[in-house]
C-alpha cells in the first residue's frame, strides 16, 4: 500500500483503500461493499461506495503502480502476456455496462458485466496488471444512460479485441518485454490485433476458428481440414500443467504453413486424450466452442529447435511433432491452451514465428 499511498489526497480513502484490499484478499464468500465494510467493522457500506465513486483517486495511476509492483516482483525474461475477460452476473440494469451477454463465469448468456483482463505470467506466477470494462453498444448509443451512469461524453465503442490491444500497448509503452502474448478465440479471430502485436515485434499464440484458411506450401486449407492429415507418427504426449486430478495430458502435433510474413508460421494442433482410443483422428466438430485453432506470430528469424520433422511439404502429410524445451514461455503457452476441456476431439492451433523454445 505504500507503493500507492501517494495517488490519494487524503488520508480517509487511503486508509479505507487499505481495508478495501484486505477485504477483496479474504475469504470472505461474496465481496461487495457491504460485505467488506461490515467485514472491515464500519457501520455501513457508504464509506466503500464513496471511495469507488466519488472520492478523488487517480485510478489509471494506481494501475500502473500495480503493473510495476507486478513485473518487479514477477519479473521473467520469457514471460507471456495473457488477455482474457471475466464477467459478473447482475440483476439491475444500472450497473455500467451491464446486459444481456455471454459471461464465462455462468458458462451462458446472462444480465451481466463483462471486463477484459492483462495478465503478466512468468516461471514465479501470475497477477493481472491492466483492466479495461467491456462497454456495449447498447449503452455507447444511449448518451442519456452513459451520463446516468458516470461515463465521460468521449465514450465509444470498443470491441474486446480491441481494449486487449489497448493493454498490451500500454504494458509495452511502460518499457516492458514478453515474449509472447496468448488469448482465446474472442482475440484472435481480429486481424487488428494480429497486425498490431506484428509490428510490435511481439509474438502471439491466438485461437481462431476451426474454419479459419491457412495458407500452405500445397495451397489454402481449412484449420480443421488439416488437422484431419496429422498421421499417428506425428502426434506427441505432453502435459499442459497439473489440474486437480493430476497431469492434463494432450497430444500435439505441428504443421509447418507458408505465410507471407516475417517469421515462422505453424499450425498447432491438440487433440484430447480422453475419447476412444481406436479413434485416433476423431471428427473435428464443427462447433467452433469444441474445437479452436490459436494463431502465434513472432518476427524473430531464428531457426528452432530441429529435433523434429520437416512439415513443408503438406501433400505428404507429414506433420512434425511438437517438441517444447523447458522454457517457461513454452509452458505458459500449453498451460493457457490446455486449461479448459471442451468435447472429445481435437483442438488446434496456428503457430507463427520461430523462438529457440520451439
């Protein structure tokens, strides 16, 4: 707190600012103001309201107070940025940005509040250092409501994709290196993004649909349509980090592809270990929330690690098997795209750019 302690003007929200994070640290089963001010013994919640919305605080500053406190602490030369939101369920309709929206948290649609996270990983963890708040349409062309609710006039829309993009420059503006930044599908499927991590010199791991075209040495092919050509010799078990049963074994498998941008580009493919075991190459449905394809940029001309087979000629079939060292950066790439089990089948993912973990 002491870090911070400079963004307030005054000594009441600076000590009810210390209370408040105490309270978002404990156990408590739900945190709101009211459960936090009754758990920090104040009579009532209006203390902690008026420190959210009225008292004078530099909130962007604090942020990046946290964002520094985060990469000294957590500092590592092969960490990953990790973009991702979160929603929160509501029940009124005035809570900003609130709507009817798909939320991760209820796993549905659902009256909601959705934020986009920046979260910095490396080998000694992991801690969120930016945020941005998801503001609909719904609300972007309702200028009565964005008033109602606090919003400034200079509020417009921006996509999930694009608040990411927003973070990650700020991250990188502030004089800080990753070496990759990874997202689902939500960011991947921008080419803004893409375009702008690119000419950042930035590396990326990003889903995008299983329908996506990928271009190769033998023409343009679907995502899924190629996965279907991995042969069994190509496939390779590796773990994506321990869940709470254990190691989260998939196989993977990589294919070489011939994009016209600096670098090295891959298509990545991992397949669930948990279906029948005579279907090796199970159907790949259709459904884009069973099967995601993650795209990977970096500009480094470096060749990898060739322990592996040559996938330039696609005709052949002839997918390499994914060989990782123990770079960190490589873990946090399967950890990410390891961490959630959708249908048994297979889940791929386009790796571009070349890095000596690979």
């Amino acid at each position: 707190m002491g870090r911070i302690a400079g963004r307030f003007t005054r000594v009441e929200p600076r000590l009810r600012t210390g209370r408040l994070v105490l309270g978002l640290l404990s156990d408590l089963p739900r945190k709101n103001c009211w459960t936090i001010a009754e758990w920090a013994g104040e009579a009532s919640p209006h203390g902690m309201q008026h420190l959210l919305c009225r008292a004078s605080w530099d909130a962007d500053a604090v942020r990046d107070d946290v964002r520094e406190y985060v990469v000294e602490h957590l500092h590592d030369e092969a960490a990953v940025l990790v973009v991702d939101e979160t929603g929160d369920v509501k029940k009124g309709t005035h809570t900003v940005g609130v709507q009817r929206q798909y939320t991760g948290t209820a796993g549905r649609i659902e009256n909601s509040q959705v934020a986009v996270y920046l979260v910095y990983a490396g080998e000694r963890g992991h801690a969120a250092v930016d945020r941005e708040l998801y503001i609909p349409r719904s609300w972007t062309c309702d200028p009565d409501r964005c008033r109602a609710a606090g919003l400034g006039q200079d509020t417009v829309f921006a996509t999930k994709p694009d608040l990411a993009r927003r973070m990650i420059e700020r991250f990188l503006d502030a004089g800080h290196h990753v070496g990759w930044v990874t997202g689902d599908e939500v960011y991947g499927g921008n080419p803004r993004l893409r375009t702008a991590l690119q000419e950042r010199g930035i590396g990326y791991v990003l889903a995008v649909a299983c329908s996506a075209e990928v271009p190769t040495g033998a023409g343009t092919f679907r995502a899924d349509a190629l996965a279907r050509k991995v042969p069994t010799r190509a496939w390779q078990k590796l773990s994506a980090g321990r869940g709470a049963k254990g190691q989260r074994f998939y196989d993977w498998a990589v294919i070489d592809l011939a994009e016209a941008a600096p670098g090295r580009h891959q298509l990545l493919i991992r397949r669930n270990r948990r279906g029948a075991r005579t279907a090796l190459f199970p159907a790949v449905p259709a459904c884009p929330s069973c099967v995601d394809v993650a795209v990977s940029c970096s500009t480094t001309e470096h060749a990898p690690s060739r322990n592996r087979q040559s996938t330039t000629a696609i005709e052949r079939a002839e997918p390499s098997p994914l060989v990782f060292t123990s770079s960190h950066t490589s873990f946090w790439v399967l950890a990410y795209f390891g961490s959630t089990d959708g249908c048994f089948g297979v889940q791929l993912v386009l790796v571009i750019g070349s890095s000596s973990s690979w």
